[in-house]
C-alpha cells in the first residue's frame, strides 16, 4: 500500500497496483502525473519468455534498468544483448523490442522524462528490421560494472545514463548507501529512487518509512529527505533526476551546496 510522507514524497513497492497487459508485456507504473509527479515517472516492464513486441517511446527521454533476466533489446531495429545490472537510453520517438529466450521474465525498471500525455504504445509483436551497421558509433546501452565508482562522503555512486549516451534531460545513476543516516537535504530537481537490496527507512521532513529491496520513491523537486540505512550491510539504490545533473550535489536546509 502505498505510503505519503510530507511534501509529497511517495512510497510504494514494485508490482503494487493493477497491471496493463498487452500481449506479452505487464506493466505497472507506480510515480507519474496521477500521483503527483510533475514531470518525472517510474514504471516496471515485464517480459514473458518469447514475447518480442515493439514499443514506441514518445515524445519524452526513456532511460531503462535492467533488474532481471537476459536477452537481446532491439532499438529502432539495432540488436543489444542485455543482462542485470545495465542502464538502457531510449531517444525519443525510438522504437524498442525485447527477445526473451528464457521462462525467467526480464523486468526493466523504466523512468519517463517529461512523462508524456499519451503513454508509450505496443505496436508490434514482430522482429524489427536489424540495420545494416550492427555496431553503432555509441551504444545507448551502460553496464553497472564498466562505470568507475566516484566517491561522495561515505558513499559511492556510478552514473549510467548521461550525456555520454545521448541523454540531455535526465541521469540515471547507482547509488550505495552504507549503515547509519546522512544529513537531511535536497535536491533542485525531481528524482525517483528504486532500492535494489538492503533495508532502511525513507525520510521527508519529520515523517518516515520503511523501505527495502523492490520499493519506488517519489521525490518532489527541493524536498527535505533522506535515505537511512537500518542494516548491517550497503543499501543499494536506483535513481533517476530530471532535469539532468550530478547525484553529488545537494543543498541542505540552510540551501548551502555541497558535492
């Protein structure tokens, strides 16, 4: 059930809600305009075995993580072999496919910005055409373990999708978070958090909740928060930010910078 911390702030889990089918493809979104995003969203895909269906971005960035399973993504017909742990840039008005060859599903958590009037449509369930340049100048596709850590404080980040991809609106970044809690502060911008493992508790203001692995954030531009990690071990998370920048600049409540 999701949860509503001050100012706005949104918790909810993954597969909350009632999913949209179509043919192969579930998908649950859990932050956009109807519940009170401004721009930003955070949606889940899932994608059964075999299914190969192309969905049409709009007109909007789409930057993707890919939580489980592998298999190959097709964009605007260019062929990419995917596994857990890459970032996924999707230009706007590209098409994608997913070929899954497994009975595991793969699952894309996937962020939207802006967040488009008309959602994103399945607009065929069959093999694109490859282009003829199977190796394009800059692939669209990051992996987690390519990307060099960069310190901030106690903590590591490592950016996936920026503008050394394509993207000029939005950053989708992996973050670790170790025990203990952090200053308050916050950022200029919106940002939706996924947390990957571990367990803590999601601060706005004076109000808090628990949150763990699979559990999606709403942060509203310029609120009051904080990630405290309740465990023994790193807490991992997911963030997208629009518009773009870097994850290690933040303001405090007295709106002093800080990197």
């Amino acid at each position: 059930m999701a949860v509503e911390l001050e100012g706005g702030c949104r918790v909810t889990t993954m597969w909350e809600g009632t999913p949209r089918i179509e043919r192969n493809v579930k998908i649950l979104q859990q932050v956009g305009r109807d519940t009170g995003a401004k721009a930003i969203s955070l949606r889940t895909l899932e994608f059964a075995r075999g299914s190969f269906n192309g969905i049409r971005n709009s007109d909007c960035d789409e930057v993707i993580y890919v939580l489980e399973g592998t298999g190959t993504i097709f964009i605007d017909g260019q062929p990419l072999a995917i596994e857990p742990e890459t970032g996924i840039y999707i230009k706007p008005n590209q098409t994608f496919a997913v070929n899954n060859p497994h009975t595991e599903p793969i699952v894309f958590i996937s962020s939207q910005c802006p967040e488009p009037e008309i959602q994103s449509a399945i607009v065929a369930a069959i093999t694109l055409p490859v282009q003829k340049n199977p190796e394009p100048p800059q692939p669209p596709i990051v992996r987690l373990a390519d990307r060099r850590a960069l310190p901030t404080a106690d903590r590591w980040y490592r950016v996936l999708v920026d503008e050394a991809v394509g993207s000029q609106q939005v950053t989708q970044f992996v973050g670790s978070i170790p025990p203990g809690r952090a200053p308050d502060h916050f950022h200029k911008y919106e940002e939706v958090l996924f947390i990957l493992r571990g367990r803590g508790r999601m601060w706005a203001g004076k109000s808090c909740t628990l949150i763990e692995a699979g559990c999606c954030v709403y942060l509203p531009k310029e609120q009051l928060h904080c990630v405290e990690n309740i465990g023994e071990s790193e807490l991992r998370l997911l963030g997208v930010f629009y518009p773009a920048g870097s994850p290690a600049v933040r303001y405090d409540a007295e709106l002093d910078g800080t990197s």
